[in-house]
C-alpha cells in the first residue's frame, strides 16, 4: 500500500494583479468553488504538462532510435542505460 502524506498548507503572497486574476476565476463568478481547488487544479495541469514532455521525449528518442542503421546500435546493459539517463 502507498504511503500518503498529510496535506500541507502553503501560504502565498501575490500581487494585486495576480490576486484579481485569481479572484475572477474564484467563486460566483468564476470556474472554482475556492482559491485551494484553483491551485491543486494549476498544480494538477503542471504535473501533467510535465509527464507529457517527458513521454514526447521518450517517443523522439525511439523514432530516433529506429531509424538509425543498423550498424550503430551497441549492446548496453540494463545498468548502462540507467546510468547514462541520470545523467
């Protein structure tokens, strides 16, 4: 079973523009119930933004890889490959 974290309550400071911006997405009149739903849905949209440039760099490698010659390719390890992508 995954261990869970307690939630954490972050202070922000914003502008007066940045907070008018937030305000008009908050509320009534707004997309958002609250400021916190606002903020995890930003966080959300990142982290998925994120793993979507990690996967399209995964795929232009292996298009890469697949159209090179045949000549190049060179037996690696499982602990080669690990290696040389935390680089």
């Amino acid at each position: 079973m995954p261990r869970t974290t307690p939630p954490t309550t972050l202070t922000v400071r914003l502008n007066e523009t940045l907070n008018a911006f937030v305000a008009a997405n908050v509320g009534d009149e707004g997309s958002y119930e609250n400021v916190s739903e606002y903020v995890r849905d930003l966080i959300r949209r990142d982290k998925e933004r994120v793993e979507r440039e990690r996967f399209d760099r995964l795929k232009a490698e292996l298009v890469h890889a697949f159209h090179a010659p045949e000549e190049t390719y060179q037996p690696l390890t499982a602990a080669q490959v690990i290696s040389r992508n935390r680089d």
